[in-house]
C-alpha cells in the first residue's frame, strides 16, 4: 500500500468519497456546460433571462444530483436496474396515451411543474438493465442464441415505444446504444454482421414503401432524407434549416466573427438556434477553433470514462460506464453530424450545451452513475 493510499484509507469513509471523486471528469463537464451558457446568452441576444439563466439553474440541480448519485453504493444501482427500466417503459406507455403534443410529435409529460420526456431516460434506463444482465449472465452464455434474444427484446420494446411517439433519432440512440453495451459485453461479431445486413434491407425496404399503403416512416421522415440528400433541391422549403447552417459554419472561417457577431443567428436565419443547430452559432463566432475545441473536451469526457471503465475490475460497473460513455458519443456526433450535413436532421440536441431540461438533468444523473462506479470501485 503506497503512502497516498494510506492516508485515503484514515480518512473517515464519508469524506474519503468525496476524494474519490472523479474530478477531472466534473471540471470538464463544467466546462462544456459553460460553452453552452455563452452561447445560450449569444443567440439570446444578449440577454440571459431567456434561455442561459435557465440553463444554469439546471444544471447546477444536475450537478448536485450527479454527485448525490455518485455517493450511492454501485450495489443499489444494479440492483435498481430493473425497476428503473420497467419505469421508463410504463413511462413511455404513459406518453402514448396522455402525452402532450408539439411541434407533431407526442414525447412528453405534462407533471406540473415539469415537463418530462421519458425517452431521454430510457437511454439511460436501459444501459443499466443490460450492464446488469450481463453481470449477472455466465460468460460462457453471452453468445448463445437464447441468451442473445433477451436483451434484443429488451431495446426493441422501448424502441418501438419511441418510434411511435415518433422520435427516430431517439429510436435509432436507443438501439446503437444497447447494440454497443452488447457489444463490449463480448456478444459475438456475427450477430452484428447480422444486423448490418437486415438494417440494408430494411433501407432498402423503406425507400420501397414510400407512397404505398404499408409505408413504414412518416412523409415527413421521408422529407428529412430528401433534404439530407441533396439540401439545395428546396433551399426555401425542406432545405432550408440545412441550408443555413452550412452556411453559418462556412461563415465562421478560421477563427469566427466574434462573440455575439454572428449575423446567420442574430437576424434569425438559423433555425432552432438555441436547441438542435447552437453548434452552428458556436462555429459561427468562433470558427474552426471554437468547434474544435468543444469536439475536444466532448472527447476528453470519453476518455476520462473509457479509463476509468478500464480501471473497474466490477462488470457491472466497467459496462455501466462504457454504456454511458457510448451513448454520450452517440449524443454529439449525431447532433454534429445533422447540423453539418454528414446525417439527416432527427432532431437530436447537443450534450450539455443545447438549450432543454430533461436531457440535461438525465445526462447529467447518468454521468452520477459512472462516478458511483468510479468512487466505489473496488480497490
């Protein structure tokens, strides 16, 4: 035992949690958070009433909350699990039949004083479940066709929940996400060249079902994709939002227009400035730098949780964290990747920095999860 870990073990057990903490990680969360405060402020015109101070008071809840969860034994969490997916279905259901209404879809709930949408919790709902089944599955069974069938039925459940509300981005995270907590947890490879396979033919089968009777997404759905394949067919109409914020990041050069400067957000030619496209204000005013250096701290978040995840000699916990961290990345290069043109637009906010509540609050109870993984590891 070295002298530092010596000193760690005399301190009394509840302060030595807090020495555990994964600092780092907290500082960097902060950090991206307050990228998206300045922007917020920037779109807002100047003022932060509208959406940064709003942002800010949430996330210091979200904070607060993330270390509360942390401080709770990985043991309650696993053992949680189950119940906290089987809530975020019966939430789901619960969408289905009184959920609200906007803007066409159906994703939320109305609680008083908060409006919930249980998609975003059930990306984390469902990492847990799997981290735990796959705990709790004996090694030798992870591939077995049996054993792989269980877990497939769990994401497809909420992501057939989801589909109808309908959220395809949502949709389409909850199954990458489950897909990739399958895949650390060592299923084997052909059954993902399996699925390679069908999800081509269901693409093709999509494309084949446009106009017919049994088309299987919505008009607007198949808009999205027309838009993404060539934004310049109907640059006033469909491809308009991709339109301008293509030209707002081409706008933004080497270094940007400077803070509060870009002229594509405020005389509102971007749309959805505060929530899906804030990354093409950040790019705007602050250029290929600015871009660059959120893209980076994104990935220094991923890599402090890839480490740490390493470190963890606990499967539950190891996989917990690598779920986490997948569906993090999943978060900001589908957001990325819309708003620059590389994916079609599905609606996906960016980490942290997009203007909203629930998705900010989940995120940040889900990075509580990894630092309970963290702060009790065993040692």
């Amino acid at each position: 035992m070295s002298y530092l870990e010596y000193n760690v073990k005399t301190v009394p057990s509840g302060l030595r949690k807090v020495l555990y903490v994964n600092w780092a990680l907290v500082v960097l969360l902060a950090a991206t958070a307050s990228i998206g405060f300045l922007m917020l402020y920037s779109v807002a015109g100047g003022r932060l009433d509208v959406w940064a101070e709003p942002q800010m008071k949430r996330f210091a809840v979200g904070m607060v909350g993330m270390l509360a969860i942390g401080f709770v034994p990985i043991w309650f969490w696993r053992n949680v699990s189950a119940v906290a997916y089987l809530a975020a279905v019966l939430l789901l259901v619960a969408v289905e039949l009184f959920g609200d209404i906007g803007k066409g879809a159906q994703r939320w709930l109305d609680l008083g004083p908060i409006r919930l949408q249980p998609s975003e919790l059930t990306k984390v709902a469902l990492v847990m479940f799997l981290a735990a089944y796959y705990d709790w599955l004996d090694i030798r069974k992870v591939s077995r066709p049996l054993w792989v069938l269980i877990p497939v039925a769990v994401i497809l459940l909420p992501t057939a929940l989801v589909l109808k509300q309908p959220d395809l981005g949502t949709a389409i995270m909850l199954l990458a996400g489950g897909g990739f907590v399958m895949f650390v947890a060592g299923v084997s490879l052909w059954y993902f060249g399996t699925v390679v396979a069908l999800v081509v033919a269901l693409v093709f089968a999509v494309f084949e079902s446009r106009g017919t009777e049994w088309q299987l997404i919505k008009d607007y759905q198949f808009k999205r994709i027309d838009t993404f394949l060539d934004p310049g067919s109907d640059p006033l109409g469909a491809g308009y939002n991709i339109t301008q914020a293509q030209i707002a990041l081409g706008s933004g050069g080497w270094a940007g227009k400077g803070f509060m400067q870009g002229t594509q957000s405020r005389l509102n030619f971007l749309p959805e400035k505060h929530t899906d496209f804030i990354f093409t204000t950040l790019a705007e005013e602050f250029g290929f730098v600015g871009a660059v250096s959120l893209l980076a701290l994104y990935l220094l978040i991923l890599v402090f949780c890839i480490s740490s995840a390493l470190a963890n000699r606990d499967r539950f916990s190891a996989l917990l964290i690598f779920g986490i961290a997948g569906t993090f990345f999943l978060f900001f290069t589908v957001n990325m990747g819309m708003v620059t043109g590389l994916m079609p637009v599905v609606g996906a906010p960016l980490p942290l920095v997009s203007y909203g509540g629930t998705a900010m609050i989940i995120l940040l109870a889900a990075f509580g999860l990894v630092q309970s993984a963290h702060i009790h590891r065993p040692r």
